[in-house]
C-alpha cells in the first residue's frame, strides 16, 4: 500500500496514519514527526524549521523533499508506506511524483480527510500527545490515559493554528486538482468518532 494522507492541520491524519500503518504492515512517514524530533535534537535543521514551525510556517520544500527522499530509500519503505502531511506545494508533489518513478512505484491512493475550519481549531488546541510512545490523544475526544506523559505541540496555540490553516488553504489544497486528475484521488468525511473515519477510509481504498 502507497497512499498519501492529506488534510487540513488537526484533521485528523496523525490519528488515521497510526490505524493504516498497523492494518497494512508499512512505516508512517509524517514530516511533521521527523521536524519535531529534529528540533528536539537541536540539529542545525532543527533549529531552522523550529521557528517556521512556530510561525505555521512551512519548512522550505527543498528541505522536506531531502528528508522524505532519504526515508523512502529505507529498507522498510520498499514495501509501501503512508505519507502523513507531505506533500504540501505542488513543488513537493511534482518532486514526489519524479521520486518515484526513479524508484519504478506508483501511488495507490491519495486520501483527502474533509473536516469543517470551526472544527480543527478545536482538535488542535485541546490535542495533546504522549512524550513517549507519540500517541495522539484529545482532551475532549480521546481522554488520555492518568499515567500518561503529556505535551502540548508549539505550534497549537490560536494564533498559530489560524497561520497553519491559512497556509494549508494557500498552498496545500492547490494538490488536489493534481491529483484528482491523476484518478487516485479519495475524499473522506473526517466528521465523526475516529473509528468511524477510519472504516469510511477502508470502504474508499479497500473497495
Ligand atoms: P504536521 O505535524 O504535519 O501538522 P499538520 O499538517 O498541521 O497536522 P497535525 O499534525 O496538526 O494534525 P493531524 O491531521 O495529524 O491531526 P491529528 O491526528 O493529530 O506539520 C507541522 C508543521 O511542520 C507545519 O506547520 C510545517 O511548519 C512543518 N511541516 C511538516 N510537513 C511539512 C511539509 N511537507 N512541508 C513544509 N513544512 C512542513 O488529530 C488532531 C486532534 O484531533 C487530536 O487531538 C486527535 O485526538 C483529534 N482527532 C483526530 N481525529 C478525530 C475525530 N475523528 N474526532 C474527534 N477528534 C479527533
Ligand atoms: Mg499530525
């Protein structure tokens, strides 16, 4: 399975990356992840893409397309994956599309997670995650667990969450005339209990 998550920031693709990864067998590639453990690193990139990233910025594509390129030459990769929230421009789609090609694959499905903006602010700013196993949980939706060892992302305050939104809507729903055009594109209702997104999602890509 190759399939690309795509939606709007909190839409849900963490959620339903996690799901697909187990139900399929393949790596969950999210850039966003490997930014985050840059910076977490404090690497020379991750000192870079930490103050777009709390800008809602994006990373330049020069950089993204470095990283997933690398990633999608791992032993583990060669036998699918699910991109979660790359590619975002068009420059990232068109170097995707000629990335694989050299690697003679091509994607089976591109899935659009739909959710309404008044929504998403919401899922971000009560979203929280487990420091160490990198669970998603939802103040709100998905209660996490008493032990569990939380954080909130930097970049989900407000403010910063209506840049990201803007930025998705200016550059990233530009993709999706591009791959509807290339007949792999799926629309998913992200409305619902994440369960129900998910069996939604299998009925598109699994027929
Ligand atoms: P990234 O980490 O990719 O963030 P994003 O795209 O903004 O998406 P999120 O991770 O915020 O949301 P999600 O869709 O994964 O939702 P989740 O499942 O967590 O990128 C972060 C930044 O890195 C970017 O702003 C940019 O700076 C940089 N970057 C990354 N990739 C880049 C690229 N390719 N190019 C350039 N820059 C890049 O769910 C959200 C919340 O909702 C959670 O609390 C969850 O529990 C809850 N939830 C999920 N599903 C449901 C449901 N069905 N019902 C109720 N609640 C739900
Ligand atoms: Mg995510």
């Amino acid at each position: 399975m190759r399939l690309i998550l795509l939606g709007a920031p909190a839409s849900g693709k963490g959620t339903q990356a996690a799901v697909l990864t187990e139900k399929f067998g393949v790596p969950k590639i999210s850039t966003g992840d490997m930014l985050r453990a840059a910076v977490k690193a404090g690497t020379p990139l991750g000192r870079e893409a930490d103050t777009l990233m709390k800008g809602g910025k994006l990373v330049p594509d020069s950089v993204v397309i470095g990283l997933v390129e690398e990633r999608l030459k791992e032993s583990d990769a060669q036998k699918g994956f699910i991109l979660d929230g790359f590619p975002r421009t068009v420059a990232q789609a068109e170097a995707l599309d000629a990335l694989l090609k050299r690697l003679g694959v091509g994607l089976d499905f591109i899935v659009q997670i739909d959710v309404p903006r008044d929504l998403l602010m919401e899922r971000a700013t009560l979203r929280r995650t487990d420091k160490r196993t990198g669970q998603i949980y939802h103040l709100k939706y998905s209660p996490p667990p008493s032990d569990a060892d939380l954080e909130h992302r930097a970049d989900d305050q407000e403010e910063t969450v209506k840049k990201r939104l803007d930025a998705y809507d200016a550059q990233t729903a530009a993709l999706l005339p591009h791959y509807e055009q290339l007949g792999v594109l799926r629309r998913v209702d992200g409305v619902g209990s994440p369960k129900e997104v998910t069996t939604r999602m299998l009925s598109q890509i699994t027929g």
